[in-house]
C-alpha cells in the first residue's frame, strides 16, 4: 500500500471513529487491537489488513466499504 492511500484510509478510519462517538482506547479494546498497533495504523505508519478493518468496522457498525477513501462520495 502507498503512502499516501495508507493516509487516506487512516483519515477515513480515524472519522467514522469520531462520527460513531468511540473513544480511541475503545476502538482498541473491542477491536482486539493493541493501542501501540491501531496508533500506528491511524497515524499512518502501518497498512491496514483487512482483518483490521474488518473488526474495526464492526466496532464502528459500519461496512468495511465505508472506511474506504472515497466512499461517502460514491454514495452521495
């Protein structure tokens, strides 16, 4: 994964986060991902997996489609 689309998914992760109103160290607990990990990945220096995205989509009760870069656009 690039950079810069390691970024845009971290931005899109880190608002559906605030927008569903679960603190960071929830985010982590009900995730199963470590704080130092989900850090990581919502400041960009790690890729996502799926299953990272998986489980913090079901914490955040969205789809996974919708933590993608560009998908509140392509619902618009």
């Amino acid at each position: 994964m690039g950079t810069q689309l390691r970024h845009l998914l971290a931005f899109e992760v880190e608002g559906a986060r605030v927008h569903a109103g679960v603190s960071f160290a929830q985010l982590s607990d009900r995730s199963g991902i470590a704080p130092a990990a989900l850090a990581d990945l919502l400041e960009g220096r790690e890729d996502f997996t799926v299953v990272d995205l998986a489980c913090i989509a079901t914490v955040l009760g969205v789809s996974v489609t919708a933590l993608l870069p560009g998908a509140a656009a392509d619902d618009a």
